[in-house]
C-alpha cells in the first residue's frame, strides 16, 4: 500500500512536470534546457509511478497491465517513427518520446520483476538475482532512452549509450557465470538425486516384500473359508484391513463340540498391529488348547495371563493387547465374554445386546475375571459380533463417525437377506460412506444365523 501511495505521489508531480513542459513549449517561456530537464524528470516520474501501481500484485495480475504497457509504448514509437520518416510530419517526436518512456519506466519496472521473480528461483540468491535484474533494467533505460535523446538532439546521449552499451558484456559475463555454475550445481544435484532415489526405491522394496511376507504369515493363522464354513456353515465374514496387514483378526476353534468364534481388535494397525495380532491369536490357542480353557470366559482370562508374560519379557514397559468379542455354541447354547466390544442378536426384528467387560486382554490396572453370560438360541436368531473399525469409520456429507446407532439400523434393515449379500452389501456401505476419506481403522464383522 505504501509503494502504491508513493506512486500515486510520483504520477502527479510527474504529471504537472509534463505538462508544464508542454505548455512552456507551445507559449514559448522555457528554453530547450529547460524543456528537456523538465520532461527528462517529469515522464519517468509519471510512468514510473502507474508501474507501481502493479508492481507488488500477484504475477498473473500484473501481466494484464505490463501487456497493455507494451503495446501502448510500441504502438507510439511505431506511430511516431512513421510519421517523423515517412510523412515527415515534425509534430512526432511527442509520440516517440512518450513511447520510449512508457516503455523504459512503465513497461520495463514490470518486466524487471518478472525476470527478479523467475531467476531468483533458478539462481538460489534473491540479491544477486535483484542485482542484475535492476542492471539489466539499467541497461534498457540507459540504450532506449540514449537513442531517444540521440534522435532528439538532446546532450548526454552519447554517455547514456556508452554505459548501457559497456554494462551490457559485464552482466552477460555474469549471468552466464551465475548460469553456468547452476546448471553444474543442478546437475551435480540431480545424480545425487536419481542415486538416492534409487536407494530408496531399493529400500521401499525390501520394506514391501517384508510386508508381504508378513500378510503372508498373518493369513496363515487366520482360519480359512473351509474351516469357516465347515464350523459355521451359516455365516459369514467381512475382513477389510486398514493396511496390507492388520491389527484385527478373527478367530475360530473347535473343542468337545463346542464351536469357538471372536473377532478382535489388537491395539494398533499395520505392521505392529499385526505382530500384536499373532501374540493374541497364539494365546487364544493356547488357552483352548494347552490349558484346557472352555468357556469364554475362562479363554480370556487365560488368554490374558498369556499376553501379559510375554510382553513382560521386554524391558520396556508394553501394555498392548486386544479388545474382542467371543462366543461358543453347542446345542442351541451360547456363551459370551467379551473385552469392551459387544455381542449382538437380531430376534423378531430387535437387537439384543450383550456388553463386554470393560477391560482389555492385556495388561490392565483394575484387572477382574471376565465375566461370562449366557443365552438360550432359537431359530432364526442372528448373532453379530466385530471391531470397533465399523463404527469408527469417517464419511458421509460431513465427515462423521458411522456410529453404533446407524450400523445398528443397517443390521436390522439387512438381517432378513442371505448372509453373502449382508456382507456385500456391509462392505458397499462402507465404501460409499467414507468416499475419498482414508480407511481410519481395521475392519472385523462376524454374522452368523441360527
């Protein structure tokens, strides 16, 4: 704002020099000294001054004004030569005049900046880009207005030639210096650079294929299809990790009849989820299988003595774990025990809930046994357990959490379909409710019919 008040001020002295200059031309009260000191001082402020007025807007504001600069100060020296050479019209020199100074002091501040804004990028060093920007404008003024005051007859011109013309080799030695060990400097700096790439593309693929063997040895212990469908033939699945490999995890064991199934949610996603993940999975097996545990109750407490002792071997202070939902059914029995996450039945259009404890397996302050419920099944019931990364999941027109409630009226307007297209159509929703937002968490659902 200052600059442009500034330039306001340069535009009316600039202004009533001029035209004091005219009008003491035509009445003939100042003398030819006097006359080209007061236009030599006065067209420069003026032009100089309407160049401010652009010159701090943005670049593409500032192309508008230094076209229309351009072609208003070319138009006049092309008119004014015209008329001076071909119809000899002595009056012309006015149009040359104004030309050369709305070119030199309205178009050329302009350009300079541009030339300031470009190379100051290129160059590294905003000084030495300002000065031989501003040498290069001195240059122009210099040559244009020498040729101007050379046609003109007017004294100095032959000294404002010679400067323009003896800095000229000066700053093309410069620049192509200044050029040149930047183009060396670039250079030198692009082989480093397509070296470091190269590295970390080596890198990223070492990461990559660790990770893929890590899916790999994750898939491995999660149950698959066939032994899904052979322990729960009327059931289904939807597993959509956050990343390549996950922090959740679903699991399943048969033991004395009784058919064991959880889904859980390990603390953490990707790679360290999913070394969490193999802890837990392992302890739920061992708690089944090596300490006899058969009640879902009992498999969690086990469980969590498990985890406990083996991330107690680290020195560091480890507090991971696993919130899950786990159940058993054998003879239209069902038993619950959860870890903050809830079991869910759908009977006669209605959700019955059954809520975990609220403590994790794991190492906890206020640790108690986990607490196991029971229920009597009939046909039809429909049984849902998963993770929190359902409900957690971002999206919709304002970027909110899916919530409980609204998966609740899902699962009630979808229960009554064939249990593949409620997880098809689990998944759909999900999708088209987050849109471009990322996936914030591992996703873990288990629906089951009776």
């Amino acid at each position: 704002m200052k600059l442009k008040k500034l330039g306001l001020v340069f535009i009316v002295i600039g202004f009533l020099l001029a035209v004091f200059a005219a009008f003491g031309m035509a009445n003939g009260f100042l003398g030819q000294g006097s006359q080209i000191i007061y236009i030599i001082v006065g067209a420069p402020l003026l032009f100089t001054g309407i160049s401010m007025q652009f010159i701090q807007s943005p670049k593409e504001q500032r192309k508008k004004p230094a076209i229309v600069l351009l072609a208003i100060s070319l138009g006049l020296i092309a008119i004014g030569a015209l008329s001076k050479y071909v119809y000899n019209w002595h009056g012309s020199n006015l149009e040359v005049i104004v030309g050369v100074f709305i070119f030199c002091f309205g178009f050329a501040p302009l350009m300079t900046k541009f030339r300031y804004e470009k190379w100051s990028q290129f160059i590294g060093s905003s000084r030495l880009a300002f000065l031989l920007s501003i040498t290069d404008f001195i240059i122009v003024v210099m040559i244009f207005v020498g040729l101007l005051f050379k046609m003109m007859h007017w004294p100095a011109a032959e000294f404002m030639m010679l400067v323009g013309v003896s800095l000229l080799p000066i700053t093309i030695i410069v620049w192509n210096r200044v050029l040149g060990q930047q183009l060396v400097f670039r250079k030198t700096a692009e082989e480093n650079l397509i070296e470091v790439h190269q590295e970390l593309k080596e890198k990223n693929d070492e990461i990559l294929d660790s990770i893929a063997y890590a899916k790999r040895i994750q898939t491995a212990i999660l149950p698959p299809e066939k032994m899904v469908k052979a322990l729960l033939p009327n059931s289904f699945v939807l597993y959509l990790p956050k990343d390549v490999v996950a922090g959740d995890f679903y699991w399943m064991q048969k033991s004395d009849n009784k058919v064991f199934f959880a889904a859980a949610d390990c603390t953490g996603h990707g790679v360290p989820g999913a070394m969490v993940s193999v802890i837990c999975n392992n302890a739920l097996n061992r708690a089944v299988n090596e300490f006899d545990r058969r009640t879902p109750a009992t498999i969690l407490d086990q469980a969590r003595e498990i985890v406990i002792q083996e991330f107690d071997k680290s020195e560091e202070d480890v507090k991971d774990g696993m919130d899950l939902a786990l159940c058993s059914i054998v003879d239209m029995k069902l038993e619950f025990a959860g870890a903050h996450n809830p079991l869910w039945i759908i009977r006669n259009n209605e959700i019955l809930e059954f809520k975990g404890d609220k403590q994790p397996v794991g190492n906890f302050e206020m640790a108690k046994p986990f607490t196991n419920q029971g229920y009597d099944l009939e046909s039809g019931d429909l049984i849902y357990i998963f993770s929190d990364g359902y409900v957690d999941q971002f999206g919709g027109v304002k970027g909110k959490k899916f919530k409980p409630k609204q998966f609740r009226e899902l699962l009630l307007n979808i229960h009554q379909k064939p249990l593949d297209e409620q997880s098809k159509i689990l998944e759909e929703t999900i999708i088209e409710w987050r849109g471009d937002i990322d996936q914030v968490d591992d996703i873990c659902v288990i629906g089951v019919k009776i």
